[in-house]
C-alpha cells in the first residue's frame, strides 16, 4: 500500500502517519505510528474531512503512547514487529546498521572468548602460586638515612648555583670532620621536617625518593657520609644510618600487577593457539 495515493487532498491531511505514498514521505510520519494505526488510516480514507479530523485526533495520541509503550516494555515480540514495520517502510537505510551489527557480533566473540580464557587462567590460586614462585620480583630495597638539603631554586642564576655548590662543599666538610650530623642537620638543612629530627629520613624505599640519593645512599657504608648529591630537589649530604634492606612486599599490594600479567600471558598463548589451529 506504500504506493497508494490518499483519496483526501495530500496538504489537507490531519493524520501524516498512513502507508499511503504521500504520507510516508512526510517528516512527521513516525513509522511507529504507521505501523500501528494503518488498518485505522486506510479505513478512513473515504470518510469527509470533519470525520476523519474527529478520528485523527482521537488516534493521534492513543497512537504515540501505544508507540512508546513498546519501546519502553522490552517486550521483544513487540520490537521485532516496530523493527520489521520500519525496514519494510523503506525509509532507512540498514546496510549500515548491519554492518554495525556484525562489528558488535564480532567484538562479543572476542571479548566472551578472551573472558573466558581469564576465568580459567587467572584465578586466586594462580595468582598465589606466582608470587610464591616468583618471590624476588616482589621485593623492594630500602635503606635507613639521614641528610642534610640545601634547596636550589629552580630559576637560580650561575652565579647563585655556584654559592649553594660551595656551601654543600662546606656541610660535607665540617660532617667529615667529625662535627655531630644531627646538630649540622638542626642548623643547616633547609629541610625543615626531618631538620627537626636531626635529618633522619627514616627507611626510605626504592622509588621512594629521588634516585641519585638512593644510588649514592645504597653504596655507603653503615655512619658513613657522602659527598654532596645533586638532584631536582637541591644538594644533600647523605648519611646511612642502617644496612640496606631487601623487604617482600605483601600480596596484597601486588596481587592486581600480578593479576594482570597472568591475562597478558594467558592472552598470547590464546592467540598462538588460534594462529596454529588456522
């Protein structure tokens, strides 16, 4: 009935949802409404103008609710019949939505499949049996020190560089001499909080603080005192205050690394296996 000609006069037309062919390509006709009012519509065609603007108005909203009541019910039955009206009407068109849905088809097989690789690789006991297996990769070093900061502003000229270099120089002077680290820390550091406690950082772990400052503190002896340290931070003179440690951090803090790396290893063999069974 697409091709079918309205027997009222098309600009008169109060209903705009009929499978007539003039209808069918107005902007306001809903192919909802097409698909639920046509036996209405063309029933009323032969009806006066009085009659079918009664009927039209009478419709039009039991129409739209009926309309929304299936989209909003998920009734599936009810969908596939709006989805059918709507591809039979011809005014869309689905080549691109196929194409869109056979992009989603394939992501869902991927995403199932790899999903259900994890579950069966990637369970608590794997997780444990790795980091008991792989202890080592799970420690970390810290050390116990002390410093003493001498602060370098970053916008500092050469000539300010300079005097702050000089003055590290002295700091590691008088600390080799043999002058209390604690009390050069009290009242030299420009790092107020640990100045209070006469520099000592505490344990400090890799990571932790800047890397220049771990290397140099890592390779002293136990009481022994660096030569000053450059880092972003400013100049240091460090001292170490306890052997250096190596600490296995718990599971906990590395169960989601580890978690991961087991889906990335369980991931590549997948893939190899699908490659070799092509």
């Amino acid at each position: 009935m697409a091709d079918r000609e309205c027997v009222q006069a098309p600009d008169r037309c109060p209903l705009k949802v009929t499978l007539c062919g003039y209808c069918m390509r107005q902007p306001k006709a809903t192919l909802a409404t097409v698909l639920i009012t046509s036996a209405f519509v063309l029933a009323s065609c032969g009806k006066s103008d009085p009659e079918l603007e009664k009927q039209g108005s009478r419709s039009s909203s039991a129409v739209e609710n009926h309309a929304d009541n299936i989209l909003n019910s998920g009734s599936a039955a009810g969908r596939q019949q709006l989805a059918t009206a709507i591809e039979a009407a011809g005014q869309l068109d689905v080549s691109e939505i196929d194409q869109e849905l056979e992009r989603i088809r394939q992501d869902l097989i991927i995403e199932h499949y790899f999903q259900s690789v994890y579950e069966d690789a990637v369970d608590d006991a794997a997780v444990q049996a790795h980091y008991q297996d792989n202890a080592e990769d799970f420690q970390i070093t810290r050390v116990k020190l002390a410093h003493v900061l001498l602060r370098l502003p970053t916008e500092a000229s050469d000539e300010e560089q300079l005097a702050i270099a000089t003055r590290a120089q002295e700091v590691s002077a008088k600390l080799h001499s043999g002058e209390e680290f604690a009390d050069v820390a009290k009242a030299l550091s420009e790092d107020e909080d640990s100045a209070l406690n006469g520099g000592e950082l505490g344990w400090v772990a890799d990571g932790a603080i800047d890397q220049n400052v771990m290397q140099v503190a890592t390779a002293l002896d136990v009481g022994e005192v660096s030569t000053p340290v450059k880092t972003r931070y400013g100049i240091h003179v460090v001292k170490k205050l306890a052997a250096t440690e190596q600490v296995q951090r718990p599971l906990s803090e590395v169960r989601a690394s580890i978690r991961q790396a087991l889906r990335a290893k369980a991931k590549e063999v997948a893939l190899k296996q699908l490659a070799s069974a092509k």
